[in-house]
C-alpha cells in the first residue's frame, strides 16, 4: 500500500517558474526521498532528507520535512523544460523498504 | 559505469505462458529490489533481496510470482502461468550497504494477452 500521497496530482508551469509538489505521509520514518521519473523510464534518486533535518538543498531543488505534520515538499526553482517528468516521495519506515506514493506529474512550458 | 541492467525491456506473451525477468544489479551493491508499477496501483513493492537472500516477500501478489537471487550479480522475476493482469513495467532496482538511495534499471514492460 501506498504511504505517501502526493499535491497536486499534476502541475503545468512556463519555464522559468517554480514547481512546488507536497508529500504527505502516515507512519514514522527514518527519511524521505525524493525521486523523478522521466516517461518512459527508470526511476532517478534526487534528494535524501533525514526524520532530524527539516530542510535540505541541492542544486536547484529545495526540500522540507515537517515530522510532525507528517508532510514534505519538493522545490524546483527556475524550471527548465527538462524538469518534465513524474515526481515521486518515498519513505523509508525504518526497514530499509521503500513505500511510494501516486506522484505528481509536472510539465514545464517553453 | 554502468547502471542497474533489465532484460527484456519488452515482452509481450500470451496468458498462460511463463515469463522470467532478468535483473543485474550495480557491482558492490548489495541489496536489490523488484516493484511493479500500474497506473491503478502506482510502484509496489514485490520483495526485497539483502546479500542475496530474500528479506521480505509479502508484496508478492500470489504463488504464481517467484524471484531468485543466485548470486549478487543476478536476480529473476518469475510469473508462471502469466495473466492479462499482470501486465505492468516491472522494475529491479539495487542500494549499496550502508545507504539509503536506491538506483533503478529502465524497466521491463510487460503485456500478457
């Protein structure tokens, strides 16, 4: 079953835009990650962040937790064409496992 | 360097057929995953293979799904007899010790009839 959800389900931005996606989630965990998923292929590791990190950057992306809202969100700044693709959170509960939720599919606009 | 390596990337087979899917995983690394994505389910899950040996099966949908891990640089999806609802893109994905990320392959679309 599926532990995280994501919002919105789908996102249509111009280039040069951000992108906010939001994850939400159920049980505890020991981090959350982030993935991307260009159609048609496998899915791409983006960012890590751990239960005891609220926010973390890399590159373009901007990431936050809030453990006790139970809620993430992935930034993308300045949006570029390439960014079209499916976003996926995933949490790891401790285990090793990774549950991932439905996505949001983001198109960026030239 | 090479990443996670699925064979077929298609494979069309009619219901009633056995099907195997193949997995090489990253050199060193060494626990490996397979999912199954639909549209209906999303990415599931199936099970779990740590130094070769399987961790956790329950994802598994039912007996006619089985996977092995001979060694730790070859693992197989089998679905025997294949149903139209098992048609997905299965996924093997592997993760380094010690790490949380895990790397995908590109993926096996598979289409039973």
């Amino acid at each position: 079953s599926q532990q995280g959800e994501e919002d919105p389900q789908a996102l249509s931005i111009q280039e040069g835009e951000n992108a906010t996606m939001n994850c939400s989630y159920k049980t505890s965990i020991n981090n959350l990650q982030w993935y991307r998923q260009n159609s048609g292929r496998g899915l791409v590791h983006l960012i890590l962040i751990r239960s005891n990190e609220r926010e973390k950057h890399s590159g373009r992306l901007r990431v936050t937790l809030d453990t006790s809202k139970k809620s993430s969100s992935l930034l993308i700044t300045a949006s570029r064409a390439a960014d079209t693709a499916s976003y996926f959170c995933a949490t790891d509960g401790h285990d090793y496992k990774l549950s991932f939720g439905a996505g949001t599919t983001v198109t960026v606009r030239a | 360097d090479a990443g996670v390596i699925q064979s077929p990337r298609h494979e069309v087979t009619e219901m009633g057929q056995e099907v195997t899917l193949r997995c090489k995983p990253i050199s060193g690394h060494n626990s490996l995953f397979w999912y199954r994505q639909t549209m209906m389910r999303g990415l599931e899950l199936l099970i779990y293979f740590n130094n070769n040996v399987p961790i956790d099966d329950s994802g598994m949908p039912e007996d006619r799904f089985s996977a092995k891990m001979p060694n730790a640089s070859f693992s197989t999806l089998k679905i025997q007899p294949s149903e139209p609802r098992d048609s997905a893109v299965y996924f093997c994905a592997s993760r380094p010790s010690g790490a949380y990320e895990q790397y995908f392959g590109p993926g096996t679309r598979l289409t039973v009839t």
